[in-house]
C-alpha cells in the first residue's frame, strides 16, 4: 500500500490554477448534463453568498434535472403497486416493473438475471449474504474480500465464513495474491469494489471475474462508485452479482438494486419478511415467493426505482468519450494544481495505477499540518466548497494509508465543472499561504466555525448540520 507524495512547491499561489489551463480544460468549463441545486447559493462567513461548489458526488450525487423533472410527472399518479385495480395503481406498478427491466440494460444484465430493488448498495449486500449455499446447514464456501473495500462490502460478509487478503503495494501483485488464496479452494464468493470510493481507483472487473470463476467461486462487484462514471456490462465482463445506489447515480429517494443470477437469490432467506413476499401466508408457516418478490417485502419504494431507473437512461445515453473526456479533464486539472502546492499529499492505494486512465471522478489528499475535519469546515465556511472528510466508511484503508484520522475526499461528476476545482485549489492555496481566516470549534465531534451567524432558508433547522454526527471516531 502506497501513498504518492509529490514535490513541494513553496511558490505556489492562486495563480497556479490559471497556469494550469489549457485546450485539455475546455471541456469541463460546463457541466456535462444540467443536475438539480447547480445554481444554490452558499452563505459565507465573512459575509455575502456565492454559489456552492459542490465537491461532494461520491457521497451523494444531487438528482439530474431530467429526473426531477420525471418524477414531477410521475408523482401524481403515485400509489400503491401490484394487486391494484385502480388507474393510478396500474400505472404505478407498470412504472415499477418496467424499472427493473431500464435497469437490467443498463448494466448489461443477461435475459434471466433478477432485479430486486433496496434500499442502497448496503441493503443489497446485505440480502446477497443471506443468500449464500448452503448445505447440511453450513455455508458451501467463504467469502473473500479485499482490506481496501468500503464497509458496505465488508461488514455483511463478516457473520458468515470469510476471508481477507490485504492489498500489496501493486495491483498486479494484489491480483496475484487474490489468485493464490482462491487457489486454496472453499471459496464460494469473490466480493470486489468496482472503483474505490476512498482513492477513485478502477479494480479489473473482467479479470477478477475470470480468476474468481477460475477457481468455482462467483463475484460481487459493488459498484456504487463506479455506475456513476462508466460503462458497465456484467454479461461480458461474466459478473454474477452487482449493487449500485441511486442516491450516488443522480436519483432522489433511497433507492438501490442487487441485479444477478437467480439461482441463489430464489433459495436465499427472504430479505424483509412481509406482504408481497409470499405465495402463501399461514398462521405457523409460510410458502415464500421467488423473484424479486422474495427480497422486497412490504410496499416498495415505486419513486425510488423509477427515478433510479429513469437516471440510468440519462447515464447510459451519454457520449462515452464525452463524458470521460469532461471527467480526466476536471480530476487532472485537480490533481495537477495539488501537486503543485506545498504540504498537500495526494493518496492512492496502488502505485501502479494510472490517475489519468484508471481512475473515476475521486482525489483523495490531505493537507500537512491541519485536521481534515477543520479543512473541510474551512473550505466550506470560507469559500463555499463542499467536500467530504473523515475515514469514508474505509476505515481498515485509512489506517492502512496512514491516515487513521482521515483524510479529505473532493469527488464531482456530470454537473460540476472547472470553476469547482479552481475553488478548491485557491482555498487550499490561501490556507498555506495566510491560515485559517476564522476561528473554529469542535461542536458535537465536528469542526464548525465559531460564532456562526450564517442564515439558512426559513424551513430547514439554523444550525451548523453537526447534530447527529457520525460517531466513528476511534482508531
């Protein structure tokens, strides 16, 4: 495991963002696609607004207004899906179904794969574990995850038999290792991450496929961050199982999908016991369902998968060269300006990874001599920049970059553009260069600016948005 540490540059100053451009840039003077919120304005703290940076896709990307505009025209024809008979239900549950069949061809899914919405890419994890072989009422294999996944991908594999390869300082030296602990045999599933949420790094998906097969296991690929920024097709990449959410793929609503091969999932255990699930409810017994019935207990989230749905087609109908083009041109231009200014790391996890070719819209850095907590809060207060702190629910990753208290993520997508980088760039240049320009405080676990007089529109709460911090703060 590495962290790439790039040359000093003590002269640097808000100049070098305007040094940096050139015809590469062009592109990513504009959004890519129009996204909801674009336009919101940030109150400052020194006084006045400007409009929000928002450096924060990889947590939750803000809906594409194609969709917002879909789900207006949907939403008065809402209600209650299947076993209606009433015009509003017949047409909710039509929606809803043919959601899955959007989202299949998304993802490349082949003709009898099963589509069961949830919650997020944790829910769907989470059902796919309790699905896993098993015989004599013991699992048939374990699974095997790498040290680098996010824990959505590594929590529900620990209640049942798993193992962990930690990853080498090279991809291909870890590949290597995940070859030689499939090779030890008993492995029933290879749970792999598409792209890292912490670093932006692309895993082989066709490859691991090939090796997990190889060896009798199948595959889960969790691509919540890599659906939002790149072609996926699991029928030619032989993926068995894949998870994305909504909420990362420009989609309102807590919407998620599991998409994969039946078998398992039909002889899984029900995920969410309750209406919908059963062909036959007793007194003392049950008959369940399959298909996606079986996993999607009580009533659905119909906007949730339709939304979800309708943002798949907007992702899918994108110019692919386009759309990487506008992508390396805004994670380049960053990158580039951060290893020019003094102080500041940018991190990866291998060193063989190519960040202009194998890499999605993620910069993971952090900047010498100041918590990643009190940047962030820095950046946003000051200059009205919005990025992501803390250990990105990696934290086995973080400790392993040596960043046991965290680090700072900027991530962005189809509806950012070049003038968000530049602000970032100027901020974190003006803090090396002059310091914080306010005092701050921990309040609640979290670094705010003190004596914030910051105003908020009249219906959301006037505080600093610490209540209710997370609370993984130990090493």
């Amino acid at each position: 495991m590495t962290t790439a540490t790039f040359p000093a540059n003590p002269g640097t100053t808000s100049a070098t963002a305007a040094g940096l451009l050139d015809e590469r840039f062009t592109i990513a003077k504009r959004p890519l696609s129009a996204v909801t919120g674009a336009e919101i304005q940030a109150p400052l703290i020194q006084g006045g607004h400007v409009r929000y940076a928002n450096l924060d896709y990889g947590a939750s990307a803000p809906a594409l207004s194609v969709v917002s505009a879909y789900l207006n025209e949907i939403l008065p024809y809402y209600a209650s899906v299947h076993r209606g008979a009433g015009y509003a239900s017949q047409i909710s549950t039509s929606v809803y179904e043919n959601s899955r069949n959007i989202v299949r061809a998304f993802v490349g899914g082949r003709t009898d794969d099963s589509v069961i919405f949830t919650r997020n890419t944790t829910d769907s994890l989470n059902l796919l574990a309790g699905c896993l072989p098993v015989a004599d009422g013991r699992h048939t294999g374990d699974v095997l995850y790498l040290d680098i996944e996010h824990h959505a991908n590594l929590l529900p594999w620990q209640g049942v038999p798993h193992r962990s390869v930690v990853a080498a300082p090279t991809l291909s030296a870890t590949l290597e290792n995940l070859r030689s602990e499939l090779s030890q045999g008993d492995i029933s599933l290879l749970a792999v991450t598409g792209a890292s949420n912490v670093t932006g790094e692309i895993l082989p998906i066709r490859e691991l496929a090939a090796l997990a097969h190889e060896h009798g296991a199948r595959i889960v690929v969790d691509a919540a961050q890599l659906a939002p920024h790149r072609r996926i097709d699991i029928a030619a990449d032989d993926v068995d199982y894949l998870a994305f959410s909504g909420h990362k793929l420009y989609a309102p609503f807590g919407s998620g999908v599991l998409v994969g091969r039946p078998d398992w999932l039909d002889a899984g255990t029900p995920h969410l016991a309750g209406g919908g699930a059963v062909r036959e409810a007793r007194l003392d017994s049950v008959s369940w369902a399959t298909g996606p019935a079986r996993h999607e207990g009580g009533s659905p989230n119909v906007l949730g998968a339709a939304t979800l749905a309708r943002a798949t087609q907007v992702i899918g109908a994108l110019d692919q060269e386009l759309w990487h083009a506008h992508e390396t041109a805004i994670r380049s231009f960053l990158v580039e300006g951060l290893r020019k200014i003094d102080g500041v790391t940018v991190h990866q996890i291998f060193s063989d990874t190519d960040q202009a070719t194998d890499t999605i819209g993620v910069v993971n850095f952090s900047v010498e001599g100041y918590d990643a907590g009190l940047v962030a809060a820095y950046l946003s207060a000051e200059h009205g920049v919005g990025l992501r702190d803390g250990r990105f629910c990696a934290h086995p990753l973080l400790k392993r970059l040596g960043l046991p208290s965290g680090s700072l993520r900027a991530s962005f997508g189809v509806g950012s553009r070049l003038e968000d980088a530049q602000r970032l760039l100027a901020g974190i240049e003006e803090l090396r260069r002059t310091g914080l320009g306010w005092d701050y405080v921990v309040d609640s676990g979290r670094w705010v600016p003190a004596n914030d007089t910051r105003s908020y529109p009249d219906w959301a709460p006037n505080t600093p948005g610490t209540a209710g911090a997370a609370p993984c703060t130990e090493d």
